[in-house]
C-alpha cells in the first residue's frame, strides 16, 4: 500500500466525521504532531502523526489547487 502523501494547507477527508457533521478538514500545522481545522465550523485538533494517517481517508484539494484557484477568482 502506498504512504499517504499530504502537505501544508491540503483539505482531506478523514474516515470519521467531526461532530458538527463534516469530514473535511485543513492541515494548519506540520511536525511530529499534525493540526487540523474543520472546514465548517474552525474548530481546531491537534493528532499524533500516526493517528493522523491512519483517520485519514484521502487528500480532497491539494493546497496548489487552492491557490491557483484563489489567483483566478482574484484576477476576474
């Protein structure tokens, strides 16, 4: 099976929902540790790495998805 590649900024969707319902979540801190911040509502956790991989399901939006999308929605 092939490690689960993500970075900085990426939307992912974990295998268990947050309590206020939704999945998807943002990386907001890297390290041993990794913070993660719900996408509806902002609430904010921190997990061990390890655990981190292993409630993550799949990368949603990689982070240079998200800028580029920013940049074109900025330039119109």
């Amino acid at each position: 099976m092939e490690p689960k590649v993500f970075q900085l900024g990426d939307i992912v969707q974990m295998k268990k929902p947050h309590p206020c319902g939704a999945n998807e979540m943002e990386i907001i801190r890297m390290g041993m540790d990794i913070r993660i911040k719900c996408v509806k509502c902002k609430h904010s956790i921190l997990l061990p790495r390890a655990k981190f991989e292993k409630s993550m399901k799949k990368v949603l939006r990689p982070a240079s998805e998200q800028s580029e999308d920013h940049r074109t929605e900025s330039d119109s």
